[in-house]
C-alpha cells in the first residue's frame, strides 16, 4: 500500500474514533450515567468506555452494537 494510502486509512480511523467518542459522550451524558454505570450495564470494563470516549479506540461493530 502507498504512504498515501496508508495515512488517509490512519486519518480516517483516527475521524471514527473522535465521532465515536462524541456520540458515546453524549448517550452517557444523556442518561446521566457515570463511565462505570454504563460499563457495568454494558457488561464492559470501565476502562473500555473511558477509550471509547477518549477516542482512542474504534469500537467493532459487535461493541457498537452493544452500546
């Protein structure tokens, strides 16, 4: 793959993680939970929301699906 390529695929993941964690905030937000209530009735680790919501992760479809 060109170096192009391969940073518009980085820059695009880095984008959907940021969406990601936006909306993720704001469902919490919305429901007024705190990370490790939303964790516990997602059946996640509080750890893995915090990524989530920091964007440093981009969730699988299985996790969005969950959320």
């Amino acid at each position: 793959m060109r170096l192009a390529a391969l940073l518009k695929r980085k820059n695009d993941s880095a984008a959907l993680a940021a969406d990601c964690a936006r909306k993720l905030l704001a469902l919490r937000n919305g429901t007024g939970e705190t990370q490790k209530q939303l964790a516990r009735r997602l059946k996640m680790t509080e750890s893995m929301i915090s990524r989530l919501e920091g964007g440093e992760h981009v969730p699988s479809l299985k996790t969005v699906c969950r959320i």
